[in-house]
C-alpha cells in the first residue's frame, strides 16, 4: 500500500499547496486535471500489477502440477522410439480429458491410451486417478487383465469419492453426473520379441504404420468403456501379432477422428497417415508432426475436442525367433518428442 499512498498524498498536496491548482482559469484547469489523471492512471496500473503477478504464479504452478500429471515421454523406452503430443480444448489447459503412458517393466513394454468423458479441467481427477493406478499396476501385475482390474478399482473409487463430495446426502446417488462419467480405455503390452497383446474398453483401435501403409492393429469388438459397467469375469487379451523392427504404431484418441471442418466433415485420419508415411525411413516425430498439422489445418484451428496422440516405433535391432535368445543391446539415439503447438 506505500506506492498507493504516495500517489494520492502527492494529489491531496497538489490541490491543497499548489497555486496552479486554486485557479479558475481554462489552462489552469486542465493542467490540474492532468495531474489527477495521471495520479489516477499510476494508480490502476499499480493495483492491476498486483493480480497480474498472481496470475503468473498460479499458472506457472498449474503448468508444473500438469507436467507431473502427464509427464514427458522420454524419447526411448526398452528399444522404442516415442513420440507424443496433446492438447486440451480448455485454452490455457495443458491437460485435458485424454491420458497416455509408456512404462517398460520386466514384464515388456506396458502403454495406456485413454479418454474421460467430458474434456479440459473437470477431467484432470479422473485422469490423475488412472494414470496413478496404471503407473503402479504395470510393475506389481504380471498379466494385463490384472492391470485392468485395477484401474477399474481405482476409477469406481474415485467416482464414489467424486459423488460423495459433490451430494453429501448419499455417495451414490444416481442423479449425479458423476454417476454417467466413464473412461476408455486401451492397454497394450509390447513384449521384447515384439509380441503385442491388446484389452481395449471403448477406445479407437491403434493403427500399424510398415511399408507406407496404415492399418488397424485389430478389429475385435472392444469391452465396454470402464465406469458403467462391471468387467467380465473373464478377461482374454487380443494377441495383435508381432511388431517387426522399423514397424510403429499410431495411437489416439477419439479428438482427432472426430475434429470437423467447417461443412461439417471428419476429419480422415487414415489418409492423413498414408500421407505421413509416404516419407521413409518412417520417423515417429515426422508423423506426429504432420498429422497435427493436417489436422489443424482440416479444424481450421483447435478442434472442440481434448486430441492426444502417441506414436511408437520398434528399434530394437532384430526379433528373437526362438525362446530364451538373447535380444542384442540397442544404443540410444537421441530425439525430441514433439508437442502439440
């Protein structure tokens, strides 16, 4: 308050001591009312520094809170080349309603693409539940239902904790919107010989990038999203084959299938990857890069949508062809995974 209390002693001082100040006249009467509209403006300014660097405080620790939320990938995991981006429909939002992650365990390659109902900032609990029962899950679990099982505990125990905060009067009220709120969600497990096995609740089906060709990984019905309804008891992962070295694949969620145009057309991810695979040898970044770019351009800007998109691209030097051959060492090469604008 000192700057503030200076500036109007300064004014109060001007009108009461300044001769200027007791004249009637048309000039003095406008030099006096420049002095108060500079004392004014002095005034505004210094009171909308104040909210302004609290502005820039909040957001710094929101966008600190968010990186650690859906960290960076690093640019290699267990022989795999990783790219990713995101962006959430909610300007100024980091993260939205779409999660992703990539986790080498003894068990192979563990990766979770996802998407919460709704998008921007009334998702990121939901997220922050999923991914925090997946980052544990994938070590303590030997078999990929087992992961499964676990995020849907730990998606029912977060909605029942969302419900009771939000109607204290009953935890599972039906009328509750959280009562509607659902996930989707894929998991793969990409073993060292370059076996993938698949349990997919609801999600788009990933693409294979070989050969200048994209194609559906599976095209198995998939469960029902986690949230509304129970798994089954059983659980059977889909065996999608074998991901040969310089083969990838193209994740994503629903965002970038569904972004329009202005006349109202989808936007056409399979061609977009054909394009972004004419260029060989096939570059995970290069595809990322040029599929965002394709579909800004389809948007016409941000689609309406939270849109993420994680592209991994087998490095490791050969395939193992018997069991228990030994998988030859893969020296790093270093890349920077790409962001969305």
């Amino acid at each position: 308050m000192g700057l503030p209390t200076v500036w109007g002693a300064a004014a109060v001082a001007y009108k009461l001591t300044c001769p200027l100040a007791q004249q009637n006249g048309l000039g003095a009467r406008i030099v006096t009312c420049a002095v108060f509209f500079a004392v004014g403006t002095g005034l505004i300014l210094h009171v909308r520094r104040g909210p302004l660097r609290e502005l820039r405080q909040i957001r710094k620790v929101a966008v600190a809170a968010q990186g650690v939320l859906l960290r960076p990938l690093p640019p290699r995991i267990d022989g795999l080349n990783v790219a990713a981006a995101q962006f959430s429909a909610d300007r100024g939002a980091t993260v939205g309603g779409d999660l992703y992650e990539v986790i080498g365990t003894e068990h192979g390659v563990r990766v979770v693409m996802g998407d919460v109902r709704g998008h921007g900032l009334a998702a990121i609990g939901t997220v922050a539940a999923v991914l925090g029962s997946f980052r544990e899950a994938v070590h303590d679990e030997a078999e990929l239902p087992g992961v499964l099982r676990r995020l849907e505990r730990a998606l029912a125990r977060h909605l029942r904790e969302r419900a009771k905060a939000e109607h204290p009067s009953s935890g599972l009220d039906p009328d509750s919107p959280v009562a509607e709120d659902f996930v989707t969600v894929l998991l793969l497990e990409i073993r060292r010989d370059g076996e993938v096995h698949a349990l997919n609740c609801g999600h788009p089906w990933p693409y294979v990038l070989s050969g200048g060709r994209a194609e559906p990984l599976a095209q198995t019905e998939p469960l029902p999203p986690l949230g509304p309804f129970p798994l089954p008891a059983e659980l059977t992962t889909a065996d999608c084959g074998q991901l040969l070295p310089g083969e990838a694949l193209f994740l994503h969620t629903d965002g970038a299938e569904d972004a329009r145009d202005s006349r109202g057309r989808f936007f056409p991810l399979p061609a977009a990857l054909t394009e972004a695979v004419r260029t060989q040898p096939l570059s995970p970044q290069a595809v990322l890069r040029s599929v965002f770019a394709q579909l800004l351009r389809h948007a016409g800007g941000l689609p309406t949508d939270d849109v993420a998109i994680l592209v991994l691209r087998n490095d490791r030097a050969r395939v193992p062809m018997q069991q228990g051959e030994p998988v030859p060492h893969v020296e790093p090469v270093p890349h920077v995974i790409g962001r969305a604008p």
